[in-house]
C-alpha cells in the first residue's frame, strides 16, 4: 500500500536487487568516513594548524574511495544523458583552487583549500554513483539521519552535566577531547552560555540543527513503518531546544525563510503537517527552553545529579510527548486529510496558499515574541538575544562591514582570486576598522575572493545548474518521484542558504553534507538526453585518466603532508621537554624540506636558532634564521609572526634600520594593529634618538617623521572610529596606548615641542599615571624612576588577577621608559662637561631592579640577567643590591645557565638566608 502522502516509491532509481559486494565495500567506507569526519575535521580553511591532519587524512581518504570508485566504474561508465556531465564538471571545482595557487597570497592556506575542494569534488562524485542504487540510497539517508540525532545528543548530553559520557563516546577516535571533555561543546562567549555540540561555533551547530529539523519532519511525514515515524517525531523537540540553546540569532531568522521555501515544495497536506507537526514540537520546546537552561547554566558551574535528572525529565518528557501526538496525527489525522484534501492536492499553485499565509504567520510569532510580554516564557538570554534581532545591532553591522571589505579585495584581485585562505592574510589591510575575522561571515563572497570571478562563475553554474535541472523536473513532474531528490534539496539548501550569513562550509563536515545534497539531487534531476554523442571512448577514458592520476598525484602529497603534520607535533613537544637542539631542530628541518613555507615550522625553528645565538653568538645560527625566515616568505609575504622574526634577526644582527623598515613598509598591511604601529613609533624614537647621539640631524629627522607619520595616522583612526554607527562593536582596542604617548611625547620634546610632549602624554596616560602630568620634572630622571616603579607594579598586579593585556600594556610602558632613560644617557655621555649641568650619567639602582623583574616576568630571562647584573656593586651591605643579586641569580636559574659564583659567594656572605629567596624568585611561573 503507497504511503498516503508520498505515494509509492520516491525516484526511479535503479534496482537494488543485485548490487555487486565490491560495492557494499564501497559504502560502508563510505559511512565509515561520515560517522569520522564530524568529529575530526572541524573548522578548517587553512587557518588553524591544529586541524591540519585531520583535513589530510580526510582528503587522503576521500581521494582513495574515489579511485576505488574508478576501478569498479570505469570499464561500464556511459555519458548519454545531461546528468551524467555533471560529475565531470565537480572536477572543475579543484581545477579552479590551482589555478589560483598561481597567485596565492598563502600557499600554506591556499594548498590546504585545493585539498579541501579536491575532497568535495570527491564525495560528490561518489555520492552521485551510489545514490543511484535505490537501496543505497535509503541506506545513506537513514545513516545520515542517525549521525545528525546522534550530534543532537551528544550536544545535550554536554548541556545537561554528562560531558564526561559524551567525551567516552567519541574520545576513542576524536581528537578534539581532552582530559576527558569534548572542548568546547558548551561554551561561553559574551552572549553567556552557548550549546555548540562538535561544532564549536555556535552559529554553524544551529544552521546544521536547522537542515535536519526540516530533515527529520520530512522523514516523520514520509515513514511508513511506526519505530520510524516515533524515532523522528522523538527527536523533533531536542532539535528545536538545542537551536534555541545556541542563541543565533541568524538561525532564528533563516529558519522561517528556510522553512517557507520549503513548504513550497510540497502539496496543501503535506504542508499542513508540516505546520502541524513543527507546531506542535515549537510549543512544547519554548515550554521545556526556561528550565532546560537555567539547570544547564546550574550544571555548567556545579554538577549535581538532581538538577541533571531535572534537566533530563524536562527533555525526555517534552520528546515523548512530541513523538505520540506526531505518531497519533500520521495514523490518525494524515489520512483523513489526505481524503479530504485530495482535489486541492490536485489543482495547480494550490501549493501557495498555505506558504503565503505562513509568511503572515511568522510575522504575527516574530512580533509576538519580540514586540510584547509574550517573551517572557523564555529564558532571559534568548529574551535578550531576540530583542537584539534588528538591522541596527553589532553583528549585522560588522557583516555588512565585512561584506564591503571583502568587495575591496576582489576588485584588487578579481580573475584568479587570492588563493584559499586569502582572506584571512589580507582582511588586515582591507578591513575598515580593527575587527578581528579570519572569516567573511559570507561563504559565496569568501568563494569569490580565493578564487575569482573565474572560479566563481565555475563554482555558481556548477550549483544553480543542479537546483535548475531538479527544480524544472520537480515541476514538470508527480512531486511524489521526488522524495528521496527533497531530502537532499534539505540540506543543500538550507545550509548554504544560512551561508549567506556565515562561513558553515569552512567546516568541513558541512562542506561534505551540502555537496552529498548536491549529489543526491542530480540523482533526482530532470535528466534528458545529450543531443551531442559525448558517449565516445577517449572522453571517458580521458576523464577516468585525469581522476585516476590526478588523485595519485595528490595522495603522494597528502602523504608526505600527514608525515610534516606529525613531524610539528614532535618538534612542539620537544621543546617542551629537551634541551638538545640537534633534537628538537631535526623534526622542524623534515618539515620545511618538503614545505618552505609552512610557517609554524619556520616560526618554530628561526625563534630556536635566535635563542640559541643569544647563548652562543655563533652567526651559522643567525644566518639559518633568517634563510629560514625568508624562505617561508616568499610564500606566504602577509604573516605577521613571520615578519616580526625577520625584524628580531636584523636586531640581532645590529641592524636596527632594516628592522624598522619591517615596521614601516608592513605598517600599511595592518593598519588597525595598534600594537604593530606602536611598535613602530617606538624603534622610529629609538632610531632617531641613536641619530641624536651620533649627531646625524638629517637621520634623526627622518626617523622622528617616521614615527610622527604613524602617530597622525593613529589620531586619524581614533577620530574615524568614532563615526561608526553606535550599535556597531569597533573591534580590537585602538587608541593612543601609553607607550605610543611616551614615545611621541619624547620625539616631540626632542624636536623642540615640549607644550606638545605633555599634551601627547596626557592622551595616553590612564588613571594609574594621571598625577605624572603635574609632576614638575617631566622627563629626568626622578619622574622616570616614579613612572617604572609604578609600572612594575601595575603590571605584577595584572599578573596576579591573569589579565594579559593590562600586564603586557604596563610592563611595555615601563620598559619604554627604561629604553629612553638608556638612550638620554648615550647621549649625554657625549656631551662635554660644561654641558652636562649636574645631569645623572648613570641609572640608579631602583630602577635597574625594577626593569630587571619586569622583564623576568615578559619571560626576557636573558635580558633580565644582563639588566640586573649591570646594576650590581660590591656594596652587599646595601639592601637594593642584595635584592638584585637574588633576582640576578634567580634570572640565571630560570634561564638554565651556571650561576655567577662569585654574586652567589658574596651574595651568601652578606645574607645566608638570601638563597631560598632565590629559589623562590626562580620558582615564579612567569
């Protein structure tokens, strides 16, 4: 008997009698990879190196099911109808990301993105083969049911306490779980508490949670069999709590559009119960949402089995209820509708009427729950966060900010594109103010700036070719042949449609569900045959050839790419644990001879053979520095780290000049990097005051105009920052910092304009410092020395609460003042006696000592030796003194290095207790 709403069979697909078992093969590998990869390969463009093994190793995969896919299909493969071309055309999809490897901005990221395409490409063309089979088919739709109801279950389980089983369940094979807990199921943002299950990102879990609401609805109408039809409508309440427990706001409002589109789609009684059953599951979730949250804000802070038994009633309670009035309604109702209904269901766009009226319904709950009282049935945070839903807020602000500078970078590079993951190295010099985003929050716009508008017209006619083909035989044709194409239109739509509003398919696992939908509906398409004969022998040969070594070809790399990926992990965990260089350097050499320009290696390596110069001062060290440095460069020019390690071998080196010109010609590529620019006016002063000292007026000029340059351009960007909207979040902080005040304040003093060094001072100083603005000796010695001594203190004080920025931020200041106190003296000792007027030629013993701890505590072990050793007397009578020999000895202890027996000798005669005082100082885990 057919089923009453979707009549006999879903698609004409081929029989699934006799399916040969190489296939079977074929397809548990392929669920295998499915069940895995969720858990696994997480948010990944090229961005976070962390994932970099498991993307390969899911490429890798990926790669070898698709030549077993050419062994069993190549020899009978026909091309004689439309749908049969599109396989052929997935593979421009990778073509196009090595073309724009030519132009790459980052080869690390943009190799990483081919990788990533080239594993789409992959699954797609699998998934079109098996899907084919109609028995395969319906065994991938159940899998793919059980992996999402499993996702659902595993978030709650985090929700409700149980994250210690939620971490066994998956901890065996994943290595996202740590210390027995999944990171970051549940997390915290400024939003409060945010359910984001394997996802860790709150937005992509809820345009996930969204596909497979409609997903498990879709299912629910369709099951024939009651088990299936009661295990769907189970799972329809956990679904619609777990989206509310993310708090997206863009879930929340591309659910409706999502779900009126799809509505469209159907016949008047299928949309009806629809409505009915997603009604039904809506009330009693928002019923259960208050109490589900507040005891999973409670089990977040203190588990307690009372409140997670709590916790879990509410759900199971609500779930059951949902799934027998859903069982009740497809046994009962459906039927009886289906009698009633069945001359509508006949007449044409008699499927409008109902999604018409549901966009008036969506407006009356929308206004309902965010224009009265009615929304104090939620909990306050999802009050909170529907209240924020308008045009004006923070988060569609930055996006549209995002979107106008993502425009800036296609029209510098609009043909080839920049390379995958070209926005994450370029966004700094585009980005209209200092927002912090590796990611366009658009992933078709982020697609057409790593590739181009070449590789965007391949990527846009790929899909809208498909959604044409299907859409025009969904029309043409009974809807009922089409069920098994809408499961996978699902998905497909709706998370690319959430897409528009974020990067989901930087997750790999989306990326993989939405081109399965993509497969599944070409399987489903209005396919007519070529009028050409492309059946022809050297085309398919050629094409399976291409495959074939194209996937060879790129399961040599991968390879060697997982061998690199396992080579950081042990260099990283050598340095953590020997003190061999030959050693830890080893592991690093092995991956920068395959990859130059993987930069985490570079990065690792150049800072080794730096510290080990500064042991040494042997220059083979120094010179492999900076081979390594400018290697990695060339391949990817716009890393930050890498260039700050290019300025730190010039300093090495002496060459100050060259490490200021890092600053000054990279400035314009992070230009809302206040620290960057800070640090430029910093070694423009520290340039310019060496000029002053060697009295070379026209080079100390030009630094001074350097650093002037970056100061106006920081006043500039205060000013600007100002005019954006009031709702808009400027991003990280940008602003006239207290070193960036001193040392303008000094160059201004400098060139003859003290009225102006007081008034930069008084823009930077905060309240900690204001009273140094009446001090009447700016600028000597005295006022330093108050200024260090205030600025250690602040800085242990921010040390002690774990606040990184106010502690970096006073340490710097201190350790400015402490470079221009150095500087002052360079330059006095150059003066002639007459000149001198009384001035100090030497840095009293406080401040030594407090430069000397600040800069143990930025972890400068080194440095603070050589700081604190310069202080030192002979006088261990004096108590200062006594105090930095023990840090000076402590420094040394710190650092690994003999210590200084004769300070230790006479540090011990003075004061023989002083010795457990320096353990203690070296013990400080700074």
């Amino acid at each position: 008997m057919s089923n009453p709403v979707y009549g006999k069979h879903a698609v004409k697909l081929k029989s699934s009698a006799k399916i040969a078992s190489p296939i079977w093969t074929l397809v548990v590998a392929f669920i295998l990879f499915l069940v895995w990869t969720p858990f696994q390969v997480g948010l990944f463009n090229g961005n976070r190196t962390d994932f970099e093994k498991p993307l390969y190793i899911a490429a890798l995969i990926s790669l070898l099911m698709l030549l077993g896919w050419v062994a069993l299909d190549a020899a009978k493969s026909k091309i004689t109808e439309q749908r049969d071309l599109i396989p052929l055309a997935a593979v421009l999809l990778p073509i196009t990301y090595n073309l724009s490897l030519l132009v790459a901005v980052s080869n690390y990221r943009a190799m990483n993105m081919m990788f990533i395409q080239s594993m789409f490409a992959a699954i797609f063309i699998i998934s079109v083969y098996l899907l084919k089979q109609a028995r395969i088919n319906v065994i991938i739709q159940n899998s793919l049911l059980t992996i999402a109801y499993f996702i659902v279950a595993f978030g709650l389980l985090n929700w409700l306490g149980s994250w210690k089983l939620a971490g066994s369940l998956v901890g065996w094979f994943s290595g996202t779980v740590q210390g027995g807990r999944y990171n970051d199921a549940v997390m915290i943002d400024s939003n409060g508490l945010r359910l984001t299950s394997i996802f860790q990102y709150a937005n992509t879990y809820a345009a996930f949670l969204m596909a497979f609401l409609f997903v498990a609805v879709f299912a629910l109408v369709r099951s024939r069999k009651r088990y299936a039809g009661l295990a769907h409508g189970l799972m329809l309440v956990p679904v619609i709590v777990s989206i509310l427990l993310t708090l997206s706001r863009g879930g929340l409002v591309m659910l409706p559009v999502v779900f009126i589109l799809l509505l469209l789609f159907l016949k008047p009684l299928q949309q009806i119960l629809w409505i009915v059953h997603l009604g039904i599951a809506g009330v009693i979730s928002l019923i259960i949402a208050a109490p589900v949250t507040n005891v999973g804000i409670e089990l977040n802070e203190l588990y307690t089995s009372a409140a997670a038994l709590k916790g879990w009633g509410y759900l199971l309670g609500g779930s059951l209820t949902a799934a027998v009035l859903s069982w009740l309604i497809q046994r009962y109702a459906a039927p009886w509708l289906g009698r009633k209904l069945h001359r509508l269901d006949t007449r044409k766009r008699s499927g409008l009427w109902i999604p018409l009226g549901s966009v008036l319904l969506v407006g009356i709950i929308a206004f309902l729950f965010i224009g009265t009282s009615m929304k104090n049935i939620l909990p306050a945070n999802m009050e909170t966060r529907l209240e924020n839903i308008n045009f004006n807020q923070h988060s569609v602000l930055e996006r549209i900010t995002f979107y106008k500078d993502a425009m800036k970078v296609v029209k510098d590079y609009p043909i080839l594109g920049t390379g995958g993951g070209g926005w994450a190295s370029l966004y700094e010099h585009y980005q209209n103010n200092p927002y912090v985003s590796l990611q366009v929050h658009n992933f078709f716009l982020q697609y057409l700036i790593e590739v181009g508008v070449l590789g965007f017209i391949v990527f846009m006619g790929f899909i809208l070719y498909i959604f044409y083909k299907y859409l025009l035989g969904y029309v043409k044709r009974e809807k009922d042949e089409f069920a098994n194409g809408f499961f996978y239109l699902i998905i497909a739509l709706s998370i690319l449609l959430h897409s528009l509003l974020d990067f989901n398919l930087s997750y790999a696992f989306m990326g993989i569900l939405v081109f399965i939908g993509l497969a599944g509906m070409t399987v489903a398409m209005d396919s007519k045959p070529l009028k050409r004969n492309w059946n022809k022998q050297w085309l398919r040969w050629g094409y399976f050839s291409v495959l074939g070594t194209g996937s060879l070809i790129l399961l040599f790399i991968l390879v060697g790419y997982i061998g690199s990926s396992n080579a950081i992990a042990k260099g990283k965990q050598l340095l953590r644990v020997s003190q061999m260089y030959e050693e830890i350097k080893e592991p690093f050499v092995k991956v920068l001879n395959q990859r130059p320009g993987h930069p985490e290696a570079a990065i690792y390596l150049s800072s080794l053979n730096q510290q080990v110069f500064n042991q040494t001062l042997n220059e083979q060290f120094l010179d492999e520095s900076y081979q390594i440095v400018t290697r990695a460069l060339k391949k990817e020019p716009y890393n930050k780290q890498l260039l700050t390690q290019l300025a730190d071998y010039y300093d090495l080196k002496g060459q100050g000049e060259l490490a200021l010109g890092v600053y000054r010609d990279h400035a314009v590529d992070f230009v809302w990097d206040v620290k960057w620019i800070d640090t430029l006016i910093s070694r423009s002063l520290a340039m310019g005051a060496e000029a002053n000292t060697l009295r070379d007026d026209a080079g100390k000029q030009a630094y001074f105009n350097t650093g002037l340059e970056a100061y106006a351009k920081v006043l500039a960007g205060v000013e600007y920052l100002k005019t954006l909207p009031p709702e808009q979040l400027q991003g990280r902080p940008y602003s006239v910092t207290p070193t960036i005040a001193l040392n303008v304040g000094k160059i201004q003093l400098l060139t003859g304009e003290p009225e102006k060094a007081e008034t930069t001072l008084g823009l930077g100083l905060n309240e900690n410092y204001g009273d140094l603005l009446n001090s009447s000796n700016l600028w000597e010695m005295d006022w330093y020395g108050t200024l260090i001594s205030r600025a250690y203190d602040q800085g242990l004080a921010a040390y002690k609460r774990d606040d990184e920025d106010s502690m970096e931020t006073n340490l710097n200041f201190g350790l400015q003042a402490y470079n221009q106190i150095v500087a002052d003296l360079d330059y006095q000792k150059t003066l002639p006696p007459e000149e001198l007027q009384g001035k100090p030629l030497a840095i009293p013993p406080t401040i030594t000592l407090n430069i000397g701890k600040m800069k143990m505590i930025n972890g400068k072990l080194q440095d603070a030796a050589a700081t604190l050793k310069s202080g030192l007397t002979e006088d261990y009578s004096d108590t200062t003194n006594r105090e930095m020999a023990r840090w000076y000895l402590a420094a040394l202890k710190r650092s690994n290095v003999d210590l200084d027996q004769t300070v230790y000798d006479q540090l011990l005669a003075a004061d023989p207790a002083a010795l457990e005082q320096v353990d203690t100082a070296a013990a400080l885990q700074f």
